[in-house]
C-alpha cells in the first residue's frame, strides 16, 4: 500500500500592527524596548503553541493507511508600522531583531522621506531604496 502525505497548510501567519507616533522619555527607553521584547517573545511561542496543537490534533484524525505530514511547517510572523519616530520605530526596530517581517506603512511615498525626516534613518531599517523587497 502506497502512502500519500496530506497537507493543507504550510504556514500559520500572525500579523501585529502598531502605531503610537510618540516620542519615548530617553531614561525609559530600554525599560520599554525590553517590555516589547517580552511581548514580541510571547507572540511567537504562542504561535508555536498553536501550530503544536492543529499538527498533533490533526494527526490524530488522520486517515489509517496515510501519513500524516504536519499541516503547519512554519510560523511566519510580520510586525505592519508607519515607521514614525518613538513607539512605532521601537517596535519595529525590536520585532525584526526577532526575525519578524516589516512591514512599512508610509504615509507618503519613499521619495518624499525629506517632508519627515533624513533617509538615512528610513534606509535603516527599510534598507536601500532599490533593494529588493522580501515577502
């Protein structure tokens, strides 16, 4: 009897947005940045939680005479900010050190960058202008 592997599912994609648009009190700036650490951890083991549980409850329905591939092989997790400075920034800066996918929401276009602030400071965290985007 030959097998056939079922999957319906390859990833489970949870996505975060933030916004604030505010400056952040420099004496208390790690305080916060380590608090967003914390919750941007606990996201992504939550996640792993629930891929754990829809893998080992579908295993366990799956048809006698098939494998049971996983439903989810991975998680992906995407962090959608404006990128203004203070809260959003922080944000963003923390979930992509944690491997989340950025995801900017500019309200102008990248050309006018000047009318907020230096490019420098967006091509941080966005990369070159001509880079090519991921995702």
């Amino acid at each position: 009897m030959t097998t056939t592997p079922l999957s319906f599912l390859h990833r489970l994609t949870i996505s975060t947005g933030v916004t604030g648009h505010c400056s952040l009190p420099t004496a208390q700036e790690e305080r916060i940045r380590h608090l967003v650490q914390t919750i941007l951890k606990g996201m992504q083991e939550c996640t792993r939680q629930m891929a754990s549980e829809i893998n080992s409850r579908c295993a366990r329905h799956a048809s006698r005479g098939r494998e049971q591939a996983p439903l989810v092989r991975e998680q992906q997790h995407i962090v959608c900010s404006c990128l203004a400075p203070g809260a959003d920034r922080l944000v963003a800066q923390e979930a992509q050190q944690l491997g989340f996918s950025l995801q900017a929401w500019l309200p102008f276009p990248r050309v006018q960058v000047s009318y907020w602030e230096s490019s420098d400071a967006l091509d941080a965290i966005l990369g070159p202008r001509n880079a090519p985007r991921n995702g």
